[in-house]
C-alpha cells in the first residue's frame, strides 16, 4: 500500500512537466494518486496537457518503480518532504512555483538562525576568493547559515569558510541529493552532510543539466533573506539567483569589483541598478536586522590583538587584495628574511592566507 507522499514523490520526478501544470493536474483530479489512476481520456478531459505531456505521464507509470525508488532514498540516507509537511522548507512556501515536494540529505538547520546565500563566479579571481573566504567566515562565527550551490569556485570557498569555522551551511544541487557534482568536491560534500545539509527538488539520481540550474538557483534565492554576489559576469547564473532573490522580495547585496575584470561585470551592474554595496559584513547585519553581540565583538578583536610591532606593521600592510611579498618588503620596510618569519607567524595566528604565487591576503 503506497501513501499520498509516494505518489507525489513520482509526479515530482517527472522534471519536463512544469510545476503549474503539476499544480493543475493536482488540483483537478483532487489527489496524486487520482492521477496516477487516471486513464487517457480523463488525463485528456482535463485540458492541461499537451499530447505528448500526456503521452509522458503515462509511460512514466509503467516505467517508475516505486519500491524501487524507497529503496534508493533509503540507501542514500535521504529524506523526501512534501509541501506541508513538518521538515519542508518553510522559505519555500513563499514561492509560487514552490516544489512538490524536497530531498535532504544532513540536518536542516532547526534554529531560527538567518540564512544568507553567497554564490559568485566558478573561475573566482584571488580578491572573490579573499572577500568570500572573510565574509562567510564572520558570518559563520555569528551562527548565520550559509546557502549556496556547492559549485566550484564561489560556491566552494563559501561552504569551506563556513564549516572550517564551525557555521552550518546548505548546499541546493542540480542533480539528485545522491549525486556530487562536480566530483571533485566529493570531499566538500561529505563535510556538508554532516555541518548542515544537502538539497535538491530533483530525483534521485538526477544528473546534471544545464536547464537544472536555473530552477536550482531560484531555491537558493528563497531560502535566504539576502544574497550576496562575490563575483559575476555578465551573463552568469549569479545573476539569475539575484534576480529571482529581488522577485521574492528579498534582499541583495554585490561586491564591487574592477571595471576592468569581466567578473565584476555582473556585480557593478546590479549597484548601479539599486542593489546595495557590499563593503564588510556589518552591512549584511544591518540589511537583515542582526546586531554584533558585543561579546563576540570583543572577541574579534582579541583574536587579531596580541600582534608584535612589527607583526602589525607587516599586518596592516595586507588588505583583501593580493600582494606579493615583494611589494610587502617595500611597503612594511622590513628585510627578506623578518618578513618571511613575520608571513609565517601571521598565518599561524589565521590573520592572513597565503596564495599562489607567494601572494597575501587578510584572513579578517
């Protein structure tokens, strides 16, 4: 005997059917498992689908195997939530086009912690990277969850700060919640799991597509209260994401870039057009209506605070954009061999990153 929940479970999976025409189908024949029923001509009766939707539907009777299908969620250690249900979303319930229903792996933050997603370019430039890294760290420490789509690039560093600075963080996939992509953030994935949760609105098993983004992306915007873009260019699926975040009412915020670099494009675009500039993090507190406890302030600011002399001066040298150690030499006034122990100790105390080719940048 299947439940309501199960054959909603099928009628999710069938991704070419959009969700109006899903809504419709439900509405007019009162229940999934009444469509499931359905024959031909009542399917036919009810105006809402194209002959060759119609024609869809039906193999995918024959071809979904329910049991098989309980039986890879189990495996996957996932749990599917309908619409309703206690464990679904609650943002997504303001959307129009909301899912039928939601696959989880991990924990949904339980809290009423803010979310805040960052998402940004996959070829992320050394001044993304540094501003996400910061900007997901500190938001991590103020217990904000961090949304985004676990791509390469933004995405990546944006979970990786989070965790590594023991904040929850959920990842929306383009593929099924059993499918890491790209693989080589199998690692990444498996620390997600268990800091947060892994979501997706598509089946099991779901590669991914280029047309799955989209509809992934308008999940992240939902899910958050404000959307920060590091990073994108012109036409990117940043963009997307801001978009669908402003139709839904909520908050966005880009971080200004170059002019000259064609991944800030998108970011200086959406300034320019009304959208609020990203400058440090008490921005986003203020735009969302968290205030700094003072503690955690303090906090801060004894982390940074025990520096030697010329720690400090080496220190204030560095910022959020890369600069090599020459240029430190020059500008700090310290001699080759200080200023490699001073780099060292500095990134021993988590006050700076050191990148590819001997460049610096501000971990705080």
């Amino acid at each position: 005997m299947y439940t309501e929940k199960n054959y909603i479970m099928w009628l999710n999976s069938l991704i070419a059917l959009n969700m109006e025409h899903k809504n419709s189908l439900l509405a007019y024949f009162g229940s999934c498992e009444n469509l499931w029923n359905a024959d031909r001509g009542d399917i036919t009766a009810a105006k809402i689908l194209a002959k060759e939707e119609i024609e869809l539907l039906i193999r995918s009777r024959y071809k979904y195997k329910m049991d098989e299908e309980l039986e890879k969620l189990y495996r996957s250690e996932a749990s599917f939530y309908v619409k309703g249900e206690k464990g679904y979303p609650i943002p997504f319930t303001m959307m129009e086009d909301m899912p039928l229903g939601i696959y989880i792996i991990g924990e949904y933050p339980k809290d009423p912690a803010p979310f805040v997603s960052i998402v940004g370019s996959r070829r992320i430039t050394d001044y993304g990277a540094a501003v996400c890294n910061a900007v997901s760290k500190e938001l991590a420490e103020y217990g904000i969850v961090i949304v985004s789509g676990m791509a390469m690039g933004t995405d990546a560093v944006a979970h990786k700060s989070c965790i590594d600075n023991g904040g929850k963080t959920i990842a929306v996939l383009g593929s099924g919640v059993d499918v890491c992509y790209p693989a080589t953030n199998t690692n990444l994935y498996n620390e997600i799991k268990y800091n947060g949760c892994i979501i997706s609105e598509f089946p099991l098993g779901e590669r991914p597509s280029a047309a799955n983004f989209p509809y992934r992306n308008r999940l992240i915007a939902a899910l958050s209260s404000l959307t920060l873009v590091v990073e994108a260019a012109e036409a990117s699926g940043s963009l997307i994401t801001a978009n669908k975040a402003l139709d839904y009412g909520r908050s966005v915020m880009a971080v200004p870039g170059n002019i000259t670099s064609r991944y800030s494009v998108g970011c200086n675009s959406l300034i320019a057009g009304g959208c609020r500039m990203y400058t440090c993090v008490q921005d986003i507190l203020d735009e969302i209506g968290v205030r700094i406890d003072k503690i955690s302030l303090k906090k801060m600011e004894k982390d940074i605070s025990p520096l030697a002399p010329s720690e400090k001066i080496v220190y204030d040298c560095i910022d959020y954009e890369p600069i090599t150690a020459d240029e430190l030499i020059a500008k700090a006034g310290v001699e080759s061999k200080e200023l490699s122990v001073i780099l060292t100790l500095l990134e021993l105390k988590g006050c700076i990153r050191r990148l590819s080719g001997q460049k610096f940048v501000r971990n705080l």
